[in-house]
C-alpha cells in the first residue's frame, strides 16, 4: 500500500511504501455502505496546512488521459513527473483509506456520487467562543431532517443526508440553496454558528469536500 504525502503545493506528490496491514471487516462493511453514495474516484485528503484537498486533480485526469492515449514521459506543471500509480490509482477511495480513518491515522473526504445517488454533508461549526449555540443549531436540523444522521465533530455537529437526484446540476444548485436557506433561518432565529452544505458533485466545477464520518471514538460530548 502507499500513503499520500503532500508538499507546499497540493498536487505535488511523493508516496512510500508502508507495511501492508490487513484491511478489518468493519472497514471493507463500511465502504461497501457508503459506496454508491460517493464518488471513489474524486476523494480527498488533508494537506500540509491541514486542509482538506482533492486527492486526484482534474490536472491528473488530464494527464491519465495522455497516458492512457499513448503518451509517456508526461509532467505537472511545475516539473513534477506524473506516474500513474501514485498520482490516480492509490488515490482511488477505497477500504484501506477507510480502514486508516478509523484507526485515527488519516481523514479522509468525500464528494458525492455521479450515478443519481449523493450524501450530503450538514456542517455546523462553532469556531469562535461566542458561538455557543450548535446543539441548538443540530436540534433544528434533527427536525427538518430525521431521517439523517448526526455526529459530533471537534469543532461541531456534522448531519448525512441520503439523496437521490436526477441531475448533478439539479442537487448542486439544491446543495447550495438550502446552504443559503439554513443561515438565513439560523440568523432569523439568533443561532450564530458557521453552517455550510458540502458533500457536493464534481462537473466543470469540483465538488465541495465532506469529511467521512469514520472514527474510533466521538471527541465531544452530545
């Protein structure tokens, strides 16, 4: 297996090789659940800075296809040489990525899925001290939504959402109207924690980055 380190520039990559540890049962369940909900093929990862980043460009999937068309020798724009090994197939999300969040030593994110099938991400943060109102913020979106699932994060309430859409035009552009809708509500109602909609799907524009809700244990209290 590789493990993806990144530099001062996100696409910039270096792999090595790390002990092939055996992949638990709970991991391969878990991937299997969340599969037809995500996009393995557009996940991403924590950077240096320690955000989050996409783990295969659309400047990878640029260069794959030149590889794949016969092109050999190919490189980034800065220099980089581009393999494919350790710039798309090691990157592809799978149940080693999920297995290595869980046991704490990566986090890893998602976008949605491209086949009519999404997850949306509810994010509250409470980033400043005088925002302390997310339990609030998660009981209201418990009652708009309750069929969703809810989790403490280190800073806040995350919230899942199964979706089946028509179009991925169609669920962006709803992504992005219940983000607006749900701070204009939040504000009307005195709530001042940060919310934002993510989880979003990949197009001419990439899709917003959603943290998967694996982990060994909750960091917070509920």
């Amino acid at each position: 297996m590789h493990s993806v380190i990144y530099s001062s520039n996100p696409t910039k990559k270096s792999s090595k090789r790390t002990s092939k540890n055996p992949v638990s049962q709970l991991a391969q369940d878990s991937f299997e659940a969340f599969r037809p909900f995500i996009n393995i093929f557009d996940p991403g990862a924590v950077d240096w800075e320690g955000s989050p980043v996409h783990t295969i460009t659309k400047e990878d999937w640029r260069l794959f296809r030149r590889y794949r068309d016969g092109e050999r020798g190919l490189t980034y724009s800065d220099g980089l040489e581009f393999k494919v090994g350790r710039d798309i197939v090691c990157n592809i999300y799978g149940p080693r990525h999920v297995h290595r969040h869980i046991q704490g030593s990566e986090t890893t994110y998602y976008t949605s899925g491209r086949n009519g099938l999404a997850l949306l991400y509810l994010d509250i943060d409470a980033h400043q001290p005088w925002q302390t109102d997310e339990y609030r913020a998660k009981a209201i979106l418990q009652e708009l939504f309750p069929f969703g699932y809810f989790r403490c994060s280190r800073r806040g309430q995350n919230g899942y959402l199964k979706i089946r859409y028509d179009t991925i035009r169609q669920f962006n552009q709803m992504a992005d109207r219940l983000e607006q809708s749900l701070q204009r509500y939040f504000l009307t109602l005195g709530i001042l924690c940060d919310f934002e909609t993510k989880g979003t799907i990949s197009d001419e524009k990439s899709g917003s980055l959603a943290k998967m809700p694996f982990g060994g244990r909750c960091t917070r209290a509920t």
